[in-house]
C-alpha cells in the first residue's frame, strides 16, 4: 500500500481567491466556490486545465 501523498495544486480564480488541495478535493473545493460564490457550474475538466502545482 502507498502512502504517497497527492501534490497540492492550486486553482487562482478570477476574484483573487487562491483554492489549494490535494486534486482529489481541489475539484470539489473549486466547484464549490464557483456554484456558491459566482452561481457558475464548473467540470472536473474545467478544474483540471486551471489547476497548477503549488509552487
């Protein structure tokens, strides 16, 4: 069994809020500041295109 981690990754969205995570919860995290915060509905695919490893 590994117990290598995910690399945190980051999603920079356009009203300057930085969402971090493991991609396994960045997914969800984004989705949920879109959908809450923007009234936007984003894909895994959107997320994914957008996401960087945390420098």
């Amino acid at each position: 069994m590994s117990t290598k981690q995910s690399p945190i990754m980051v999603v920079a969205c356009a009203c300057g809020q930085l969402l971090r995570g493991p991609i396994e919860e960045l997914v969800g995290i984004v989705q949920k500041h879109a959908r809450e915060s923007h009234n936007m509905q984003v894909t895994r695919e959107d997320v994914l295109s957008r996401a960087r490893p945390e420098a």
